[in-house]
C-alpha cells in the first residue's frame, strides 16, 4: 500500500465533515489506496494585535492534530481494513493541496472548501484546488446525499477540447462502481438564416455537425470500452447550452465528470467556463480532471 498513491481528503472543524470523510474513504477503498485526511493551520499574522498573536505554534498545531484525530477515527469506523493517516500542513489552505495533488490518486473536498479550510462559498479553495491540481479533483454538491447511489455517471464531452484523460477517468470510474456510463456532447443550435433556402441550409449543416460529432466520439468510446468491456455506454449529443445540459442530468446521477482545460502557461490560471458553472449547479458530486501539457 506504501507504493500506492493516495487519496486525499480537506477537511474544516466542523462537524458536517464526517460525511465528507466517509465518502472519500469510500473512494480509496475503491481505488485500494490510502486515505490521507488533511488539515490546512495557518498560523496568526506576526505583526497583528496581541490578542491575534495570542496563539502560538503549538497550540494551533494542538487543536488541528485534536481534527485529525477526530475525522481519522470516522474513516477508520467506516472502513476498518483502510489504511489511514493526517497530514497536517502549514499554510495556504488551496496551495497546500495544489501541492499535494502531484503526489495523489485523487483529492475530494466539500462543496463550500474545506481543509482547514474557511467555511467559504465555491469559488475559493475548492475552485482554486480544481483549477490547479495535478490529479482529478472530486468535489461534493449539496442536492441529494453524498452516499446516493443510482449507478450512472455522466462525462462531458468536448470535441473543441477533447481530453482522453477526461474520457478514460469517467470511464474507470463508471467500472469500478459498477455504473452506465453516459457521454453528453452538447452544442448550441446556430441561427436559421431567413427564407426556405437558408432554413434548408441551416439544418443540413446542424446534420453535418451532428453526425460528425456522432462519428468522432463513437471511435473514442469504441476504444474505451475495448478496454473496459463491462461498461454499458449511452452517447447523447444535444443542442443545448453544455452546462445546462450537465447540470440537469446531474439530477439523477452519482457523478459528472468535466475537464479543467488547464494545460500549461496562462490556461492554467483559468478553469473551463462550462466546468466551472457545473461545479455550482450540479447536484451531485463533480470530478474536474486535469488535461495533460501540450507539448
């Protein structure tokens, strides 16, 4: 197990946590990986008031060990042949587990951040860690219970930005969870243009772009699936905004799962537009998984 890489969970002081912690130790075990529950402390200002300065090191070391400790017990209770241990960082909640994600299988964080993490709305460490992480990135949605289980995973498919990193994780993870697969490319309907012809025209080439995209991703799965044999797949092209098709669908499923887009350079200080938006709206836990550098 000390070879494999692990799972690692953000956790806060909260007591809301504990569902967190037992669904990514339900992942580790999934993966036969060790689960790595992680505090983030950041110590006081030096130069602030006393009253800021009040604690020192080894209390705040202290009250994030006492967490550890506390969610730790809850994955070992959940899991008990799970191989568990704390990390206990100090320093900037989202850099901590930018870094640590070069050395992981997989990070999940709570919707609202965590991991010593300030109780903030998505957009802070959550949204940081997904856009910067070098491992997928699980995050979980408020909707329905973390542990809801319908067996069906959904994967955005983008033809602009194909990702096969995207693709074979969506299609892993619908394997080792015994899960349909379902492949959504979604594309905005262009205008008709006025008059019979132009409206003829427009819907021939809405066929054209269609069956292209049709063609394109069913050699995709094909491969996938000469690979992962016992996963029935569904591919769905629709007109349609993409994260509104992705966030609607995920009503009924346990997992969508998009791109980062970040590569390298500048794309990698922003995360996808669609990816972003599904990461507020869906209703079910979303997996941002990084694309590999360009050459």
């Amino acid at each position: 197990m000390a070879d494999v890489k692990p799972v690692i969970v953000g956790v806060d002081d909260a007591d809301d946590q504990d569902v967190l912690v037992r669904y990514a130790a339900h992942q580790a075990v999934l993966r036969g990986a060790p689960l790595h529950v992680a505090h983030a402390v950041q110590l006081p200002w030096p130069f602030g008031s006393a009253a800021e300065r009040e604690p020192d090191e080894g209390s705040v070391a202290e009250r994030g060990a006492a967490v550890l400790d506390r969610f730790e017990s809850v994955a070992r209770s959940a899991f008990p042949g799970l191989t568990v241990a704390g990390e206990l960082p100090f320093g900037d909640p989202a850099g901590t587990l930018v870094e640590r994600s070069a050395e992981a299988v997989l990070v999940v964080l709570g919707h609202r951040g965590g991991g010593g993490f300030p109780r903030l709305a998505l957009g802070s460490v959550s949204l940081q860690v997904a856009t910067h992480a070098r491992c997928p990135v699980l995050v979980t949605r408020p909707g329905k219970p973390v542990g809801f289980a319908s067996g069906h995973i959904v994967v955005g498919a983008d033809l602009v930005h194909y990702s096969s990193e995207v693709m074979e994780f969506a299609m892993a993870e619908a394997d080792r969870r015994a899960a349909h697969l379902q492949v959504v490319h979604a594309m905005h309907r262009p205008a008709l243009l006025p008059g019979t012809a132009g409206i003829t025209t427009a819907v021939s080439d809405i066929r054209a772009v269609e069956d292209s995209a049709r063609h394109f991703l069913e050699e995709q799965i094909a491969e996938l699936c000469g690979r992962y044999p016992g996963v029935p797949v569904e591919l769905r092209i629709d007109w349609v905004r993409p994260a509104t098709a992705l966030a609607e669908l995920s009503e009924e499923a346990d997992l969508v799962v998009v791109g980062s887009r970040g590569r390298t350079g500048l794309r990698r200080l922003l995360l996808g537009s669609v990816s972003s938006e599904v990461l507020h709206t869906a209703h079910c836990p979303v997996a941002v998984v990084p694309t590999a550098a360009e050459a």
